[in-house]
C-alpha cells in the first residue's frame, strides 16, 4: 500500500461567520490582566479536512485547525508532499519519527504534521476492520464528560451544570477571569450547590497572580476540586514549579505548550506541573506517547477541546487510554452539531453522562458526501 495523494477540502457552513478575537481589560484587579472576546469577522468561517489516499482505495479523513493562516496550510501540504506521497501509510511510528525528528529542519511548529498522521490512524483500522479504539486497545466503552462554558456569574455557571444533568453529566469546569478574591467565595458557593458527589474543576485561563494561585488553591483543597488549570502564565516555570510542591490538588500547566511533546514532558519531569495538556490535533501517536510518559510517572494526561472530527477522535483515544479522566464538551451550539453541518452523519454521542464513539472501523466517521460537496468551496 502506497500513500497516492493529500488533498484538503474547504468548507464553509451558511449563516456560520469566522470570529476575531479582541483583548478587553478585566476590570476590578490590581494590575494589568487582560481577557478576550469575540467579534465578527465579517466573513464566512471554514471547516478544513484533510484526505489522505492509498493506491488501495482506502483513504484516512481528519479535520485540520481552521485557525490556521492560508500560507502556513500551503506550506503543510507541501512538505507533506514532498516527504509522504509513496510511503507505506501503515509505516506510520517511521513517517511519525521522519516528521518529528526533522521538524526543526523544515521550520515548523512541533505537532504540525498531526492531521496526517490522524489520517494513518483511520487507514489503520479501516484495513484492520476496527475502530481505533479497540485498535488501540479498549480500556472503557464511554468517557466521562464535563461540561465548560465562558467566564459568567454564579447564575451562569448553575444553568450550565443543570444543562448537563439532562445528558447525565456529573462534572463542570468553571472558566473565571475575576482574579483569586472574587473566585474563592464563588467557587465555595458553587461547592455548596451541586454537593459532595458532583466533579469541579476551576480554569483561570493565566489571570492570577502565583500568590492568588497559592490562596486560592488551598481553598479548592478544601472544597475536593479535582484539579486547578492554568492558574497563570506557562512561562513562569519556576513559579509552577512552587505551586506544585505548595500544593495537593494536581495542578495542569501546559495547555500552550501541549504540540510540544518534548516540552511537556520536562515540565512533568521538572515538577512544574502534576497534569499533562493533550490535543490530537497535534497527533494522535504523540498524545499516546505522552499518555504512556504520565502513566508512568503517575499522573493523567487531560484532552483540550473537542479534538479532530468534531469529537471522534478523542472519542476514540478516551476509550483506550486508561489514564485519562473526561471528556471536555463546551456549552452550546458545539463542534458535534458542526459535523453534522458539513456532512458528518455520526459524530459522537453523550450517553449517560459518557461520551461514546462509532464502532465502524478506522475513526468510524461516515459522510453525506452530497452535502460535504456542497458545503466545499475549494479543494488544495
């Protein structure tokens, strides 16, 4: 079997607008803090994915980062090219060594191959007859959910958790950019209203200071928070490395350094963090390494976001990798509910609480390839 061609599609979704986002002060804290929120673009927003073809007819499908400017897409695909069209998809740890080794020699950003190599993954099974899942080998046949919104009051967040308990989901993250006072008597009450047995997690997203992280860190103590994420900015490693040793609810560091598996690693090495950050977006083979570097120093790594094919694949690596807890499903109209508008007939669906893959073999995504035509607008 060889890799024949790399195509990405373009798609664009009517009445879906690309957003920009813009920096507002956060008002009432004693320094310079900043937060964001979006605005229009006033133009279209696009789904990329990414098809990679075998001379065997069988093809792997992954979502790439829309984010991403058009030169630094033109400049994947062709390096892609250059180095992959001809080689065996199954030789896929070989092209993963290939594109991680030699990623400072082509000047990119670590994990910039992770759509390709999603992409072997879906061949993989689909030539094995299997879900990734049970190709990677099943540890559980649902992942636990928590439900995550934006910075609000009390009010917003308790309309959330009630949101979830409908799905049967019993954990919530609370996004909050208010600074360490404000946070400390609202997460209290907000212990106070969903009990004992109910998962809390609390993001500042970097708006404390190290002294508000210490603070409010003891408190979450107290109230059985399961971990606190990002509580300041991740270039301040010796400041993380103090907090971790200040601390017992497991801190999570490294969301922003979370392509660089070699990064992350030594945070974890270096105790400046008790958590790892993982994307698949960035690959599923590196978040399987660092999945297995945690496992091994006793820790979890946590998955960012919805993952590629509007949730499916972290679907799949929930279900195979046992050091890992929950699955994180933003509020509203979601990444699930965008799959289904560029044709992705069968994106994953929270049962019980749980988030549960497709068992078709490969990623399992099957397609209206009608309404994927129609909503493509360009193909690379």
């Amino acid at each position: 079997m060889k890799i024949t061609e790399i195509k990405l599609h373009i798609l664009e979704v009517p009445g879906r607008e690309a957003r920009v986002l813009h920096l507002a002060q956060v008002p009432g804290v004693r320094r310079i803090q900043y937060t964001h929120h979006g605005r229009s673009a006033h133009r279209p927003a696009q789904e990329m994915i990414l098809q990679v073809r075998t001379d065997e007819g069988v093809d792997g499908f992954c979502t790439l980062e829309s984010q991403m400017y058009a030169g630094e897409v033109s400049r994947m695909l062709e390096l892609l090219r250059a180095n992959a069209l001809g080689a065996d998809p199954l030789a896929r740890e070989e092209l993963f060594q290939k594109f991680q080794l030699g990623t400072r020699w082509v000047y990119q950003k670590p994990g910039w191959f992770g759509a390709f190599d999603n992409c072997l993954w879906d061949i993989a099974g689909k030539v094995a007859g299997l879900p990734v899942y049970k190709l990677l080998g099943q540890v559980r046949s649902g992942l636990p959910v928590y439900l995550t919104g934006g910075d609000g009051p009390l009010e917003l967040y308790i309309e959330h958790i009630e949101r979830g308990r409908e799905q049967g989901i019993r954990a919530y993250k609370a996004h909050t950019y208010k600074g360490g006072r404000a946070d400390i008597p609202l997460m209290e009450k907000l212990r106070e209203y969903v009990g004992d047995d109910y998962d809390l997690i609390i993001d500042p997203v970097c708006s404390y200071t190290y002294q508000e992280a210490v603070e409010v860190g003891h408190v979450l103590e107290r109230l059985h928070f399961i971990w606190l994420e990002e509580p300041f900015h991740e270039y301040k490693m010796h400041q993380y490395q103090q907090l971790c040793a200040e601390l017992t609810i497991p801190v999570m560091a490294t969301e922003t350094l979370m392509y660089d598996m070699g990064l992350s690693a030594q945070w974890l090495i270096h105790g400046a963090t008790d958590l790892l950050r993982g994307n698949a977006r960035h690959g599923t083979t590196q978040v399987l390494k660092l999945a297995h570097f945690a496992e091994l120093y006793g820790t979890n790594i946590e998955l960012n976001g919805a993952g590629g094919l509007y949730g499916l694949v972290h679907a799949h690596l929930g279900c195979a990798i046992a050091n890992t807890s929950y699955y994180e499903h933003s509020v509203g109209r979601g990444v699930h509910e965008l799959g289904l508008e560029v044709g992705l007939l069968n994106p994953p669906q929270i049962i019980d609480g749980c988030l549960v893959p497709p068992d078709g073999p490969g990623w399992g995504a099957e397609w209206d390839m009608e309404l994927f035509a129609k909503r493509t607008v360009a193909v690379l």
